[in-house]
C-alpha cells in the first residue's frame, strides 16, 4: 500500500448516548460530540499532560440541543435532564492536529456555522458497523473535520483581563512567582485579578496556574528521564518534595507512581515543547 489514510483521518467508535448519570468517554484522539437534545456539561475528567503552550483547560461548559462538543479524553458529560447526543471519537494525523488546535478544551462549537456536521457524522454513524470501508470512512472522517475547521464558538467570550491572565500563566509558568506577580504585570490589583478570575472561570487564578504546572511536570515525566529535582524546577516548583505534595494532592499519585502508569505512551516531543525547554534551561 503507498498510503494509508487511516494515518490520516479514522473512525475509532461511536456512542449514540442517552445518559441518565454522568459518564465519561476515554481513548485516544479527538472527540466530537453532537447534541441533538436537550443539554449537558462537559469538561475533563481529570488532569493529563497537553502539548506545551496548547488549549486553555476550562472548567465545566454548559451546553445545548444543536451545540457540538470537540475535547480529547477523558471528557465528562453530566446530563441535565433528559438528552441524546452522538459522540464520535477521531483519530489519526490530521485529528490530533485539530485537537492541538483548539483554543480551550472542552471546545463548545456553534451547530449553524457547521451545517454539514451533523450530516456527516450520521454517515459516519452508519458506516461504523459497515465491514470493510475504511477508506470511505476515513474520508468521512477528514470531511469532518474540515466542516469543523470553520466552527464559531458557542460559549460566551472570557473577559479580556481574564485570557491575558490565562495566557501568561501558560506561556510563564515556571517563572512566575504566583499571583501577585502576575496581577502586577497585568496592571490590576490582585484583589481584582483574583475576583474577576474567580466569577469567569470557576476557580481562582491561583488554583489554575497551579493545574498548569501540574500538566507541565506530566509532560516531562511522559516524555524525558528527568530526575524530580529537574522537573520541579522547570515547572515552577520550589523543590522535589513540593511537587510531589501537590502532584499527590492533584491527581491521587505519586510522580513515580503516574509516571510507571503512564510510561507505555511515551512519545518525542513537539519542536514547540523542544523549544520551550530548552528556554527554560538558558
């Protein structure tokens, strides 16, 4: 074969779904869930390391009949009352790049500026159990994605004062001495920081900044053999025994413990994360 477009693009399952209680979708890759109606929130489940620099991670989205929700996993859906949705886990090449390109995890996107959408995914829908058809699934698959390329955001824009905040915190975790610091190089007081933070987002600038550096420490213990010290000082923290407290405090585990788990997914690095740690070393 000289190409295999499931590299590309793939259908890995679908959930026609109807929850009565809170479930969680896992796996690889993209997720792309349609309401069709009715309504639910959606967020992450719980912490796993993102690509440096990548989506802001938000707490949990309220969403609607007509909404499409676009996360990697886990993603937590936690119906409000009665609702169907369709859900369809991507993966391949161009289904973690889109992934990687989403401003904020989980992504709510407007069904009426991707109108093919819901259409396509019901033929993918249809296709799943089809024997055979690879190919014509992974076309499906990439069609997809392009209809989503073009999706608006269906949530409400976050403050200005709020995303210069979120960004910071990204782009200088491990420098950054904490929230005072950071409301000064924002030009507010840090009384107003935190409450305008607070009522946006759901958790204090402090408690997100800290979720920050908790993803960066696993990223370096996914992809390099770094001694603790060496992580907690590339992620901002004060020392080995801090990282492990909050790191413990976080996600119910050790760094060792998360690390042994989560060893079998070893991958390189982006050039982007490639570039990040080596600033941080200079």
């Amino acid at each position: 074969m000289i190409f295999d477009w499931n590299t590309t693009a793939a259908l890995a399952s679908v959930q026609d779904l109807q929850p009565e209680s809170p479930l969680t979708l896992t796996g690889e890759g993209l997720w792309v869930c349609l309401i069709s109606s009715g309504s639910c929130t959606a967020s992450l489940a719980e912490l796993s390391p993102s690509p440096a620099g990548s989506s802001l991670i938000l707490p949990p989205r309220s969403a609607s009949a007509g909404h499409l929700i676009l996360c990697r996993a886990p993603l937590l859906l936690e119906p409000a009352g009665a609702c169907h949705l369709l859900c369809l886990q991507l993966t391949g090449q161009a289904s973690a790049q889109f992934l990687a390109g989403l401003p904020e995890l989980p992504f709510l996107a407007r069904g009426e500026t991707c109108p093919a959408a819901a259409e396509l995914m019901g033929q993918l829908a249809a296709e799943a159990s089809a024997p055979g058809r690879s190919r014509g699934k992974s076309q499906l698959a990439f069609a997809l994605l392009c209809e989503l390329s073009g999706a608006d955001s269906a949530a409400p824009a976050l403050p200005p004062l709020v995303q210069q905040a979120m960004e910071d915190m990204r782009a200088h975790y491990a420098g950054l001495y904490g929230v005072e610091e950071l409301s000064q190089r924002l030009g507010v007081s840090k009384s107003h920081l935190v409450r305008t933070f607070t009522a946006a987002v759901g958790v204090s600038p402090g408690r997100y900044l800290t979720t920050v550096r908790i993803e960066a420490a696993m990223r370096l213990l996914l992809h390099r053999e770094y001694t603790l010290d060496v992580i907690a000082s590339l992620c901002g923290f004060s020392g080995a025994n801090y990282l492990c407290r909050v790191f413990k405090k976080e996600t119910g585990k050790s760094p060792a413990q998360w690390r042994a788990l989560a060893g079998h997914s070893m991958r390189p690095l982006t050039p982007e994360e490639n570039r990040r740690e080596q600033e941080l070393f200079i």
